[in-house]
C-alpha cells in the first residue's frame, strides 16, 4: 500500500466531512433535505485529479457515510438525496475528467448532475415528479457554484501539483 | 518536474477555456428550455376552473379565455380566464383584496372573495413549493 497516497486520502475525507459539517451550519438554500452548496466537492475533484477515479469514489462515498452517521441521518431522507447526487455527479466529472474541460469547467458540469441526481432522489421520495420543476434554477444556480468548487482544484493543477502522482515517490512542492 | 501539455495549455490560456464555457451554454441553455416549458406542464392542474358562490360549485373552462359575471351575495363579481390563468377581474365589494390577489396559474393557491363567500380555485395536485422534513 502507498502510505503516502492513503495519507492523502485520509487528509482529503477528513476535509471533505469539515466542510459538510460547515456547511450545514449556514441556513439551507431551499427547503429540500440535503441540497446544499457543495463544499466538499472541492475536495472530491482534487482527489479525482490528484489520486484517481477510484479513490474520489472512495472519499465520496465515505464522507457521505461518516457525515449521516454524525448527524443522525444515516438512511434518512437527506442520506439517499445526498448519495444519488454524489453518485451521478463522480459518473459524470470521471467520464470527463481527462476531456479538455478545465476543472472549472469539469466542475460545473458537476455540480449541475449533482443536483440532478439530488432532485431525482427527491422526486423518489416524495413520490411526486413536481420538484423536478426546481431543476432550471438549481441548474442556474449550478454556474457559480460549480466555479466556486473547481478554484482551488485548478489553482492546484495550475501549479503542477498533479501531475506528480503521491506514488510516484516524488517530493510535493509548490 | 515537468509540466504536461494540458498544465502548459492552462497556463496559457488562463483559468477557463472554451470547452468549460460551451459546457456552462449547454447548462444555462438546458435550464432555459426547461423554464420555457408551457406553464401548464407546470402547474399539473385540470383544465377547469371552480368557482365556489356560497357553497354553490360553478365550473368554468381553463383553456377558453372569456369573462364569466356572477352574482354573489354581496355583489356582483366578474371572473376572467386568460391564457390558463384566472383572475378575479371585478368585484363589488369593498376591500378588493380577491381583485389584487391577481392571476392563478396552477392549483396550488385560491382566490378568496369573503364579502361574497367565494372561492376559485384550479383543482388537481399542487405543485410542491416547499417539503419539510
């Protein structure tokens, strides 16, 4: 095992859990169990560049288990709304993460099937197909928000910092 | 420590190429035509209008415009339909307030008429706009 991949990762969920718990300190959006900003995407998408397809499922997946666990939700309403946007939104930024998208824009694209999968969750859940008629302004709303989220992950690309793999044995600089 | 073409394209053309803005199009455009989207869809409503005088149910068209007078027991009302909305258009009595309610496009919400015990209502399930856990 790469110890120094697995401390990046570890590194990555604990930052990815702080933020979901950040967020969820700040009053919701709109009045939907578990759609929210996003702030731990930004750490999803820098372990998608940085390790791998792989481990950003793992950090996704995990974060989301260790987040409803803390707070209660764990197979609640917000946990399975959450789980289908993340999931839908990984399928998306892996499929096009070695595209010519920037990761600004890999990131918006993110975003806008995160909240897709969110409200289709919804949709399950209620049993109704009307908050589907939220999707427009969650897509809008999907622009700033997916540009807000894929900063620092361009910021660090830009920097070369990815194109150092951890198991490469290679010194991080920057 | 050496840059791939993709770093050095970044670096010089900046933060946001081409691809990320058709990509950002494509989400604003999709959203567009999902707004534009005939309100009707929307509303999932019936295609009548109820107009309840004092208990009494009259049922109008949703998808004929036209102006339809009552006779409430207050005073006379005139409810107008328009586009698949309906609006209380005149009313005779003395706060107006069903006449500024304005338009309804959909069965969630009614316009209320007290002087004249009325009620208009679209039927059907009501669009969401709000889910507390």
């Amino acid at each position: 095992m790469k110890t120094r991949e697995l401390s990046i990762q570890a590194m990555l969920l604990a930052a990815a859990v702080v933020l979901a718990y950040i967020e969820m300190m700040v009053p919701p959006l709109v009045p939907l169990p578990g759609i929210k900003a996003g702030l731990p995407n930004i750490v999803i998408l820098v372990c998608l560049y940085w390790l791998g397809r792989r481990q950003a499922l793992t950090v996704s997946l995990l974060r989301i288990l260790l987040v409803s666990l803390f707070t209660g939700t764990w197979l609640g309403p917000g946990f399975y709304v959450s789980l289908s946007g993340a999931l839908l939104a990984l399928a998306v930024l892996s499929a096009l993460r070695d595209s010519r998208l920037s990761p600004i824009g890999l990131s918006v694209l993110g975003a806008s099937f995160h909240n897709l999968g969110q409200l289709l969750a919804a949709a399950a859940l209620l049993g109704t197909a009307q908050v589907l008629w939220l999707l427009p302004w969650f897509l809008l709303g999907s622009i700033p928000l997916g540009v807000v989220t894929g900063i620092p992950t361009q910021l660090l690309r830009n920097r070369g910092i990815f194109s150092q793999r951890p198991d490469r044995n290679a010194t991080i600089s920057g | 420590m050496k840059p791939t073409a993709r770093d050095r394209d970044t670096r010089l053309r900046g933060w946001v190429n081409r691809w990320d803005l058709l990509a950002m199009a494509l989400v604003v455009l999709t959203a567009l035509l999902l707004l534009l989207w005939p309100a009707m869809v929307r509303t999932g409503g019936s295609d009548t209008v109820e107009v309840s005088v004092d208990g009494q149910i009259a049922v109008l068209p949703l998808l004929e415009d036209g102006h339809h007078p009552f006779e409430g027991p207050d005073s006379p009302f005139v409810v107008s339909v328009q586009d698949r909305t309906v609006r209380m258009e005149r009313a005779g009595c003395p706060d107006q307030l069903c006449v500024h309610q304005g338009a309804l496009r959909g069965p969630s919400g009614t316009i209320v008429c007290l002087p004249n015990r009325t009620i208009i209502r679209i039927p059907g399930e009501p669009a969401y706009d709000g889910v507390s856990r």
